[in-house]
C-alpha cells in the first residue's frame, strides 16, 4: 500500500493496546500508516521504506526493545501510553512534519483512485466474483469494483443459515435497488451439516469458511469461467488473523478459512487496507446510502459464532429472535434523553451453560442468553455501553416470555481487551 502516496510509518507493536488508535491518528493526519509486530525483522521494515516509525508499547528509555531498530536511520516515536488529548495528537503531528518531513497527502480520494486503477489494471476486460455478506465490508467492496469495472461484476450472496431475523430477504432487496448483479444461493441446511456436533469456535469459522468458497466454486461453474475472486476483507481481519509474525486472535473467514487453490486466478482485495471507520466513509464517497454504511458489523459466519457449543437449529433460532428483540429496542430507545451515547454494536448470543429456571410454575433446564452492547470507533477496541437498567429490564423480560427455550438473560460488561466483541 505504500505506492498511494510514497510515505508510510509504520506502527511497530510491542504490546501497545493502542496500536490501532496510533495508526489511525497517523492517518487522519494524511500519513498512510500500517502494523506491524515488535519481532518483524529489520529486512521486513526497509522493504516498506518507512518514513517513520512509531513503537507502541516502549518507553523513550526502553533500547533493549529499540535498539535493532536504531540501525535503519528512521525517526521513531516511542509511545508506552495513549491519550485522546490535544497535546498526544500534537505531538504525533510534530514527528510526522517536523521529524519525519511528511506531505500528508494521504486520503480516502486517493486511496479510491489508486484502488480503482488496481483494480483495472488486475481485471481488464475480465469478470470477477464477489462474496458479498451484505454487510459494510462487502457491501462497499462491491460498490468500489461497480465503480471500477461496471457491468464484469457478479455478486454471490450465500445464505448459510446463520443469518439474522429476515436478513436474507432484505440484503436481496437492498442490492435490487443499487442495481448490483445479485445471486442468492439457499444452502442453510448445507451448512447446518457440516457445522453439526462441532463446538470449537476456530473450527467453525474454518468449516463455514471452507463451505463458502466451495459454494462460490460451484457457482462459478455454471457462470463460466470467472478468472478473480474478490473479498471484502478489510485491516482489522488482517491484523486480527496474525500472519508470518503475528498472533492469532480469531481466524476470520475471509483470510484464514481459504483453501490454498480456489480455483480462480487471483483474489482482489481492495479494501484490505483500510479500518471499520474508513470503509463506511468510503461507502459514503461512493453514494451508498446510510442503511448500508452505517450497518452494524455482523461476523462472516454469523450466528454461528453467537452460539456457544454445539449448533442445532433450535439453538440458532433462539438467538436469531433473542436478537432480534435487543435490536429492536435498543434502536427505538432515547438515548440522548438520557444524556448516554448509543452503542456501536449489539447483539444476543447463546451461551453453552443450561441453568435452572422456571417458566409456567415448571422447572426448565434451557441455556442462558447474553446480551452484548459496546461503544467504540474502530470496532479494534471498545468499551462496553452502560445501558440503562429500564432498557435492560425491557430486553430480559421480552425475550424470556416471547422466547420459548429461554428463562435466564445475562449482560456483558467486558471491555475490548481483554475481551473481543464478538462471543465465541
């Protein structure tokens, strides 16, 4: 990604929990900036020809950790700590223009125009397929390759069953109305095989991740050949996913649920440099209405990472509408009556634990469902949002009477980290 500008700094990780806030306030200054870990080899960093490096996680005094580094002749920024003040921001703005002499003329004009002439010069005249979720990432990807390459792309929504509450009919139709070439493919039960009896979450996510590129293959069969595969994969999955120098956090289907030979000729993936916040705005230069961009991040395997433990579609169909009563209140409440900011993201999942209850003056045995609301700007770290005790108290009671299997409700008020947003 370097090409967009010809200056980029490079975020060396030590343990900074802030890396990603580092690297956006790099880029809100008009500095391109990418991730990296503290063990990426110096012959790794003077490849990307880094205008600057900040370390996040180092002290100043720190040179056990800085001092392979000092060879390279780049300016580094030690950061150990992270602030949304003024003065931090100020002082990040000094290194990139006064140390590191940068233009700051990164923005995401240009990242568009380098992306579309990427992906001209990949394509040609060639077709290419997209695995669109409906979801921000797939959604704009599409709409980046429209703008690209009209009329050579085909869009395949899969629907594997583990979608939310009339989620299926409303992605057909909302990509209907932007005039995107759209194939539904129905293979719920499909997948409810394979993922039957399996609970490790990391196997799920590789099983459906698998599933769907086979669905993808077959389908392409009957399109003809259809040489570039394209994915809306974006820099958190990346970063998430690790890689040669880094730790996994999750594998996200996208990135590690590839087999090694799709069948296709190339993957395009253009948005894979950019974080949540960038692609909504990059959505919204590309004329996608708010419905889309402004759409809560929902995982590529869907529900089934809502599910704890072994997935049955009894169990999926208790969180699909558990969840569907947390959205609906949730966006009908009055938040700024309140004076509190409304979440980023929501959601119900199902737990693995069956506990004691009583329904119709009966003893139950069902699993307990947990609510999940967080606040946060880059969906890389968040804080969970303190709902009030009225809005819950609504949520608990709707979903264990309209829900037949559920008579106990949890909330989760675990940050990110050391937490993730997603339950699994």
């Amino acid at each position: 990604m370097s090409g967009l500008t010809n200056e980029t700094v490079l975020v060396i990780d030590f343990g900074g929990a802030f890396k990603e806030l580092a690297a956006r306030c790099v880029r809100a200054q008009g500095v391109y900036s990418e991730i990296r870990p503290g063990v990426f080899p110096n012959e790794k960093i003077g490849k990307f020809a880094p205008i600057g490096i900040i370390l996040a996680g180092v002290g100043a005094d720190d040179d056990a950790k800085c001092a392979h580094l000092a060879p390279l002749g780049i300016p580094l920024l030690a950061l150990d700590s992270w602030s949304e003040d003024a003065a931090h921001t100020e002082k990040i703005r000094k290194f990139l223009f006064q140390t590191c002499k940068a233009k700051g003329l990164y923005s995401l004009d240009v990242y568009i125009e380098h992306q579309i002439s990427q992906i001209q010069g990949a394509i040609g005249s060639d077709k290419i397929l997209l695995a669109l979720s409906g979801g921000v990432d797939s959604s704009v990807c599409a709409a980046l390759l429209t703008r690209a390459v009209p009329n050579q792309l085909t869009c395949i929504f899969v629907d594997h069953g583990f979608m939310r509450l009339n989620e299926g009919d409303r992605i057909e139709a909302a990509f209907a109305q932007q005039n995107i070439n759209l194939i539904r493919i129905n293979a719920q039960q499909c997948f409810l095989d394979k993922v039957a009896g399996v609970a490790d979450p990391e196997r799920k996510r590789k099983i459906i991740g698998e599933e769907f590129i086979a669905v993808f293959e077959e389908e392409a069969k009957k399109l003809g050949h259809i040489p570039y595969f394209a994915q809306g994969t974006i820099y958190a999955d990346i970063v998430e996913s690790g890689g040669e120098y880094g730790s996994v956090i999750k594998s996200h289907h996208n990135v590690g649920g590839l087999p090694e030979k799709l069948g296709f000729d190339k993957i395009i993936e253009p948005l894979a440099g950019l974080f949540k916040d960038e692609v909504r705005s990059l959505g919204a230069k590309l004329g996608l209405p708010d419905h889309l961009t402004r759409r809560q991040p929902f995982p590529g395997p869907g529900l089934a990472v809502r599910t704890l433990g072994a997935i049955t579609a009894e169990r999926l169909e208790t969180v699909r509408q558990a969840d569907a009563i947390v959205t609906e209140e949730i966006e009908k409440f009055d938040f700024a009556a309140v004076g509190l900011t409304p979440p980023s993201q929501y959601f119900a999942f199902i737990t693995n634990t069956p506990t004691v209850g009583i329904k119709n003056h009966a003893r139950t045995f069902d699993y307990a469902v947990g609510i999940r609301a967080v606040i946060t700007d880059d969906y890389m770290t968040c804080t969970y949002a303190p709902l009030p005790h009225s809005l819950l108290d609504k949520m608990v009671r709707r979903i264990t009477t309209e829900v037949a299997s559920v008579s106990r409700v949890v909330y989760d008020i675990t940050s990110k980290p050391p937490g993730t947003i997603e339950w699994e």
